[in-house]
C-alpha cells in the first residue's frame, strides 16, 4: 500500500490513531507503565495497516498525529502523519502478530511489576481466582526469552499463544504482550494480567492458593465469553 | 411490581440512584476495582426494589440514569431508564441478599487485592489490629466456593454472614461482598476489609502478630457501634 | 475557659483551624488513612486549647469550620463553630499529651499500612536507613496496648516517648501516634513513620539490613536538628 | 564566577532553572520522594555553574525562581534568585559528580523505597530483566556507606560509577544517586532504577529469577544506547 489512500481507509486510519492514543491513557492509569515504557497498537479495520506509538515519546505529549501508521510488514507508511518519526521499538513484534493473526485486531505491550517478576522466574501464573478464569480460561503461559532485533519476539508470542485461551503472554525476563479483537481489548487483557499476576503473587506470599477444578475453569471461561456485558453481535469477547 | 410508579417512590428510586452511582467512585478511589469489576447496589427505601450497576460499563461513564432498577428476584423493572441493558452479572448474588436478609440496605463486591488474596488460599483474616475490632467485631469469614450462575453464591454470602458480627465474607477463590445499613455503609465495609486484609498480610510477612484478647475485642466492637461518629438516631452503625 | 474569647485568642484558633483543616489532606495525598479514620490536632499557641478533627466526617468535607475547638480535659469549648459535634474519638488520647508535654504543639495518629503491621508484631523498627536516622535519631518504639474509653492510650504515648528521640509511638496492635513542634510537624512524623516502615519492612523481605553505627546515627540527627531546610529561629526541628 | 553575567548564560540559567523545577514533579509523580526529601539538580551548559533545589521546601512550592545556582565548588552564587536561602543538604555530592565528572549534566537522589531496601541490605541489584538492560547495561551497583558533612558521599558515587555502565548508584543504608547527559537523563534513571529495583524484588519474593546470558545484556545495552527513540545527533542516550 503507497501513496493514495481512500476517503474510507482514511477515516477507519484517523479513528484507529484516536483509539490508539485515547488507550496509551489506559496503561498510564493502571500503573502499567513508567517513562516511555510500554505500547498500544490497533489493526487500521478492513485494511494491510495498523497504528502504533511513536518510540521513546512521553506518555503525556500522545496524540491522534502523532500515531505512526505502518504496514504488516512492519515499514512506516510515508506521507502520513507522524511518518517522520521512529514507530516503537517493539514494531517488529506486533507487526508480525498482525500478519500471522488475522483474527487479531490489537496488541500491547508492557513491564507491568507483578508479570515481569512471574516472567523474569519463568513462571506460568496459574488460574486460581474466577476472575482469572472468566478473563483468561486458564493459566498466563510463558513465552521464550527472545531479544529485540528480528523476528523471534513476534514469534515467540504468536507461538504460544496460538491455540492457548489466554490473550496474554508472559516473555520470559522481558514482560507481557496482550492480544485481542481491537486495541480496547487488549489493552484490557493487559490491566487483567498484572490485576491478576498480583493478587496470585500475593496469595502464593503467605501459603499455597486452593486450586479451581477445571470444569468451574471451563464453565466460568465459556459463561464470560457468551454473557458478561453489554455485547453488540460479532464481538467475540 | 409493574407499570405505574407512584411519586414518593419515584423520588426514592432517584436518590438511590444517585447515591448507587456515586458510591462507585469510592471503589475507584480505594483502587478496589480495575477496568469494569466491581459493583454496588442499594435497596430503594420502603419498596421491593434496588438500584444496581449496569454489566461491563466503565467506571467512568456510571450515572444515576444509567444505573438499573431490579425487582427482589433479581430481573429488571421494565420501563425505567437503564431497562434496556443488562445488569451487573452478580446481580442474583445481590438480590437473593436482599431477599433474605431485610436488614440489609447495601451490597457491594469487589476482587479487591489483598481480600482475594486470603480468599484464594481460604483462610479467615484473623481480628489482630484494633481497627478491625471496631468495624468488624473479629475475624472476616470465608464462604464456600460457588460459581456464577444459579442462587450459590448468594446462599453462600448468606449462610456465612448470618448470625456473624462481620459485615463482610471471603468468598474462596473468588473476592468480597459486604453488606450494611445502606450503600453507603456496604462501601465502607469493602473499604476497610481491603485496608485490614492488607495490614494483616504485612503483619504476617515478618513473623507472627500478638493476638488482641477477646474481652477487649468485644469491647471495642460494642462501643464503635454505640459511640464513633456523628450519629443521627437510628442508624445502626 | 469558657465563654467570652479575646480577638488575639480567636485569631490564633482560627488560623489553628485553617492549618489542622488543610494538614488533614498529606494524610490522605500519602495514602496514611482510609475513609474517616486517622485525625490530627494542633495546640493554639497562647492558650490552654487545641484544634481537632470532628468524629467521623469524610476528609473531603473537612473545613476550617467544622474543626471542634477543646480544653485541654478533651472536652469541646461550647458556643465555637463545630462545637455542635462530636470530635474525634482519640480525642482523649491528644488530651492526655497537650497536658502533659507542654512542648508539644500537634498530635497526629493514623492507622498506616506499614506502621501498623510493626504495631500488630509489637516490634519497633530498627534504624537501619539514613533518612529515620536524621528524623527519629534511632528506632520507632513500640508503645504498650490499650483500648479506647479511658487514658490508657494517652499515658502509653507519653510514657514510650518521654526522654526518647523519636516523634512516634507504635501502639501495639493499633497505630501510629506522632507529636511534633506543631501540626504540620507531627504530620510530617507520620509521613516519614509510615515511609520508614515500609522501607525497613521492604528490605528485611529479601534478608537482614546492615546496621548503621551508633555515632553514625548521633551525628546524623544532630546534624539534620540543627542544619537542614531554611529554618527561623526558634524552630526545633 | 562571580558578580557580571553575560546575557548567553543568563540565558542558560533560566532554562535550566525551569528544567529543574519541572523535573521534581516527576519525582513526585512516580512517588519517588515523600515531604521535601530527594533533589535534581542540572549542569548549566557551557558554565562552571549548576542549579539545584532550595532544602527542605515542598515539592508543591518549587519554582523556577526559587532553585539556586551554585558554583562547581558548591558554594551558592549570590546576587541571583534564591541566593538568599539554603541549597539541598546534598548539594557537596552534586558539587562533587559535576566537578569530577565533565560528561555529567544532571544528578538527582531518591530514598525511592525499593531502591533504598537494596541499598539498607547492601546488595547490587542483579540485571534479570530485559529492560534493566536496555537501561543499566549490567546490575545497579553498591556504593560504600558515608554521611553527609563531607565529601565522602560524592566520592562513593563517582569512585562507584566511574568506569560502570549503570547510571545510578546505591549508597548502603541511605538511598540512590543517579546521573545522566542532563537532569531529564539522570530523572529517567532515577524513575527506571526504582522500576527495576521493585520489580526484581518481586520477582526474588517467590524463588529465583532466571539469569539473562551476558552477550544477551550486551547486545540489549548496545542497541538501546544507539537506535531506541527519536534522537537528535549528538545525544548519548
């Protein structure tokens, strides 16, 4: 995809950059983030493109402009607002979950404390309040240690979430990536997974948790997934 | 109770709303709550009917007209603001509450941090700071685990709280809920069940604490419910 | 004292009320008390009365107005604003240390996390971190446990910190009382007990802290006595 | 330098009294700091001079005007906007970095609450996670025990970090010290040391984090410091 861009690409583009601005807020709020840390991306609807953070900008200074479009492929799309910058550097990564996950409409990343720790130990953070069930189905697995520079992030990611229930991944000595059906969604999974990695941290910190039997895991999972909320038809979660 | 709503309880529905809507703030306040866990109801005073928070609705945008007026069995009263969505999922939970329990004017429920801590690994928090004394009157109890969907766990909150000083239970596995004279008063308990679950687990991170004799346990319960605050009569607490 | 109040008299009470009014708030911006717990006092210089919080009110309906102005026998001076209300139920506690050490101006007590969970083990904490060297000159002690009704918790202050360097008592299996120069000094002891607790707790998680020598600890809180911050004359911390 | 200042370096004192100024409130808002306690001070560029916080003044009252400008030597430079009152008690240690260390154009302390535990126990926070990489290049060292009054504290930072990849040092029992290319740098390792400080806490609090391979450290630190966010030339980090 280069140079012109239709009036219907570019209003699904403007209201993915609002979304994904409006959502870095989200990770501010919930102590997810500190500094520059952290990134919010979300698949530009009915298009090869998503929008992610600009690196190594204060969360305060994000706006809708200052978003960065880029293709699947990872390369910024010229001529568009914010094209000038640098996207995050972890663009590698969600590029690839966009282009192996087609059912996968945004993703994020953070250092959230409590699931860094359970990810710098190596630990899966094993399902043992209903929240954890409802939101999760099951365990938050670990992914590989992988280091930023190819592909073997987005692949570690994408390799242990894929038939897994859970949107989250712990990458081991790194922190959490989340996935969901828009930006929104996964930036929900990411409050979710520190909510949870702390209060099971702090459950473990004075005895053992009494595990859920699996079919309480199962049918709370399946209940959340079909009842919870105000759902409009086609949104999976 | 159908169709025509008479003046007076209309204005009691109003205000429950109003208070409903705004009680929310304190489990935001208190960081009880992340993302759209969490509710509060209120009975509406001298009628069949509470006042209740919609299911999965930001905690930002709750206002009394969005709030949700539910009959005792739990199902909407059709007709009034709010009638077209769904209300909280714990809803059962509370009306089988207010159902069996007439005293009660208040419901909230939270998987606040360190209360589901202890409710994951099914211990009681034992009454070893003062404070505790005075709100709870000893230990807070655990309830028996029970998964959304049928009348368990509001038999369960129940069955625990009857015949307890404590005005609030551990539900294992799974978070709060607290009771009290109104929402107000239910609020303050989940407020200050979190404040004590956590205390009391950092007491115990670095050794054992010194029990408070039971004699003055008593004390200090029987005088903050007769004494503390600026209190107009009838109030119980 | 009672009835007519001189202008000098009143203009020391009222500005009594605007500073313990507004020192109300650090307890809440540094997360020390929850709800309506915790309260602060401040002696009006000249006279033989103090300023305290009214039971029970919500900090944020806290005003120079509401504030109850008492006698040094803990009871309220009738025909002042407030005086209508009940004041704080650790009235008598603040009483007891107005009468009884006249060099002090404020009284501060708080349920804080940190401090409270020392006070529930009866432990004192150790002086092991420069900063609680220059603010308490050695450990935080531990005070003996007494229930509210009487002026046992008034005595046990003044018993643990008469001829001791430190500004606060941990009441065991209760709180934190402070006293300081003034309001805002005793404040400033509660904020630092609550801060130096948590980072002594903090540290003995992981293992022992190395133990500072004693003429360490004597020069750095001489020093901060009579050096630090922009001090006029007459000041004692 | 005293008495004549040229236009260009009032210039130069006036943006950098507004950078310090400003970047206390980041201390503040990542709670790094309680009451008046830590500092920021920022070399004055192209000067002998640097500008650093009043003592003891609250973080709610910092004004570009009342920062004060001192001479490499630490003595204050008179005739300038806040010549009149006392610089941080810790201005000898910044005196000390910006004399000894030309490359170094921001300092700042913290008492930061995990940072401080690592310190009180003596102990080098080790590089398990990926983003202590990106940042220190290594662990967090432990800098010698020493107290104010003299040069021994400025002596332990730059005798510690002279030769070392970390930013930031640990001084046993007391706190952390942070330098960086100018007070925003030296601000980001002061938020990112008590990051990673909390967060390999945690991660301990429940078994052993996994070691990350140094060639893996070496590259993560490589990269950071050449390719991470939207870096003018001539930057270093």
């Amino acid at each position: 995809m280069t140079g012109w861009i239709d009036r219907q690409t570019q209003a699904a583009i403007d209201a993915t950059r609002e979304d994904v601005a409006a959502l870095h807020a989200e990770l501010v709020r919930y102590g997810l983030v500190v500094w520059t840390g952290g990134n919010v991306s979300g698949r530009v609807p009915g298009t090869d493109l998503f929008v992610i953070k600009p690196s190594g900008v204060s969360y305060d200074d994000l706006t809708p402009e200052n978003q960065i479009v880029c293709r699947l492929d990872g390369t910024v799309l010229e001529g568009t607002p914010g094209s000038d910058r640098s996207p995050s550097s972890d663009t590698a990564a969600h590029a690839y979950v966009y282009r192996t996950m087609p059912h996968v409409g945004g993703v994020v990343h953070t250092h959230s404390t409590y699931a860094t720790a359970w990810a710098a130990r190596g630990e899966a953070i094993p399902c043992v309040i209903t929240a954890m069930a409802d939101e999760f189905g099951g365990e938050i697995p670990v992914g590989p240690f992988a280091i930023i520079g190819d592909e073997s992030i987005g692949e570690g990611i994408v390799a242990t979430l894929t038939g897994h229930r859970s949107r989250a991944v712990l990458m081991q000595n790194h922190g959490v990536f989340t996935i969901g059906t828009d930006a929104r969604d996964a930036v929900k999974a990411a409050v979710m997974t520190e909510d949870v990695a702390r209060t099971v941290h702090i459950t473990r910190q004075l005895g053992e948790p009494i595990p859920i039997p699996q079919q309480s895991i199962d049918a709370l999972f399946d209940r959340y997934q079909n009842v919870y909320g105000q759902k409009p038809a086609g949104e999976l979660k």
